[in-house]
C-alpha cells in the first residue's frame, strides 16, 4: 500500500502578475495533494496561518506578518527579488527563505529584451509616433539609430550580461559597472565575468568609483542592478548632473534605484532626455503622475520578465519545489538565502 502524500497548501500573495499561478496550477494538475490559494496582500496576513508555503510576489512581509505564519516552512519569490521579505525574522520564526535564481530560467534574457525595447521605443519617440498616427501625418518624427550609441549597463549580473549580449549586434559601445568583478566560471554558460576568456561583450568595466565617469560618457544607461541599502537612490541629483546632457536612462530593476525629485528635476531641466520604466517607485504607479506626463517619458506594467519562457520554467520551479517540500526531499532548483 502506498505511503500518503502529505498535504500541502500553497499561498500566492496578491493578484498580481495572474501568469505564476496559471504556470504553477499547470505543473501541479497529477498532485491533487498540493493545493493553491491566492489572496489580495491585503488579506494575506488573515490568511497566511493556513499554509505551509508562501510565494510572496508583491507582498511586503514583515516581522508582523511573519509572526502570524504558525505552519509556514518555505518563502520563496517568483523570481529574484526579495527585498520586501523580512529575512532575519523569518529564520527567527524557523522559516527558509529562497529566490528563483534569474539564471538558465530566461528571467534575465526576458528582462534583457525588454530593455533593448524600451532603448528602441525611446530613441524613436514612441509617444510622438502614436500622437502622430493619431493626426494622420506620415514620415515623422525622426528618430535616432542605436548603432554608433554607448551603453552603460548599471549591474552587471544575469540580466546586465544578456543584455550585453543582445547589443552587441547593434554597433554599440558598452561600459559595465558591477561591484566585484572576480573572475569566476558560470557553469551555466562557461563565460567568466569580464572580458577574459575569449568574451567580449563589453568593452570597459569598473566598480563603483568609475560611476559617474561612466555616466558622463553613456548616451543610455540602463539600470539593472539589485536594490539594497548600497544602491537605493543609486541615480540621484549627483549622477543626473554628471552624467551626459540628453542622455537615456531606463530601469528594468526596481524603482527605488531612482531618486523621484532628483529624476522629476533633470526632465524639466532636459538634461533627463528621456525615461524608460518597467518598475516604479510605487506599484501599480499612478497614470496621473507627473513624471509620466512628459512626451520623453515611456512606462510599462512590470512585464520584463513575465514571458512564456520565463513563466513556464518559474512556475515549474515553483511546482517541483512545492512537491520536494511535501516529501522531505532537498529543493535544489532555488536559491536560499538563510
């Protein structure tokens, strides 16, 4: 006779982002033992006592939150970003915490694409060009090339590397910043960071002090690096002053990255040429906002990442984990983070 599976409930905090938890129903229909609940965040902290795993999404959980979580074993995002979790309270509480690497996913290369969308809908004026079509007028307005264009790639980790990748192509120069650049070998790819090893994605890198040296020479900066203590408010009136008038900037990480008054400031000077978000500083981002009435300014719904490639690989991740912790077994498909 065989063993029973243990049940396991699985609680998707938020409606947002409906995509992870289609993908995740789909790779769990022959485990009727594991089930699924999503709630508003707002209910989440009434509701969250009834599971055993948590994917947090949008959700801030805080020490409070965490505290009411009595059965809770696993928090995992879907995707890398985890800074909305209280990591130190839930180990307090005896609660794993794990990411889903960006890495081999097509999380990265997703966000990688966008970015270069968002490049492209910038450089020929996407608003003036719908506003145009609208008027019934023919050739403008005139655009400008990618090519010939140099690109600071702000982070240089899993989406800064895809993203090298993918300009290349365009007849651009690339500069990198990236904290540490130890040479280490992606088993992944086989690629070392850099450009060692035959790799010439980009053509200069530095750390942080090479910042705003950089900035003054980028005709697009494109900002994809984490959002910690370290790089909150990274673009702030400093970098904005230094870096070159009419310049490009667009954020496919988390809006925090951006200092608001600072980036509010530097389009109504024009030294901000244009603006490019898929994140904002509050989400969802308020249509009204000042900053998103500019003609240079362009945002999309947090859809970088959110591909079928990417979706179906996360949402299997999610599924083979929620199986693993049901049985016992080791869930090496995430990345723990405590």
């Amino acid at each position: 006779m065989a063993t029973p599976l243990n049940k396991l409930r699985i609680l998707f905090c938020g409606v947002e982002f409906p995509g992870a938890v289609n993908h995740t129903q789909q790779f769990l229909k022959h485990y009727p033992h594991i089930s699924i609940g999503v709630w508003p965040r707002e209910e989440v902290a009434d509701k969250i006592a009834d599971y055993d795993m948590c994917v947090v999404r949008m959700m801030r959980l805080d020490s409070a939150v965490i505290a009411r979580a009595t059965s809770l074993k696993l928090i995992v995002q879907f995707g890398v970003g985890l800074e909305g979790v209280d990591i130190e309270a839930a180990t307090r509480a005896g609660i794993k915490v794990a990411k889903i690497p960006s890495a081999g996913t097509g999380n990265a290369l997703s966000c990688a694409e966008h970015s270069i969308y968002l490049i492209l809908s910038l450089l020929r004026y996407q608003k003036e060009m719908a506003e145009t079509f609208e008027a019934k007028r023919l050739g403008g307005p005139v655009g400008e090339t990618l090519y010939g264009k140099t690109v600071l790639i702000l982070g240089y980790g899993n989406i800064g590397k895809e993203l090298a990748i993918r300009l290349r192509p365009f007849g651009v120069k690339i500069l990198a910043i990236k904290r540490s650049w130890t040479k280490k070998v992606n088993p992944l790819n086989g690629y070392r960071d850099g450009i060692d090893n035959g790799d010439q994605r980009i053509d200069e890198k530095g750390g942080i002090e090479c910042l705003l040296e950089f900035a003054s020479r980028a005709d697009i900066i494109v900002t994809c690096c984490v959002l910690n203590h370290e790089t909150a408010g990274i673009v702030n009136r400093t970098f904005l002053r230094e870096m070159k008038k009419g310049a490009r900037l667009v954020n496919v990480a988390r809006g925090g990255l951006l200092d608001y008054e600072a980036v509010k400031e530097a389009l109504a000077s024009g030294q901000l040429g244009g603006l490019a978000m898929d994140v904002a500083w509050s989400e969802p981002f308020d249509p009204s906002d000042p900053i998103l009435q500019y003609p240079n300014v362009l945002i999309t719904p947090h859809v970088a990442g959110v591909t079928e490639l990417s979706y179906s690989n996360m949402g299997k991740i999610i599924a083979e984990s929620a199986i693993q912790l049901s049985t016992g077994d080791p869930m090496p498909a995430l990345e723990f983070v405590n």
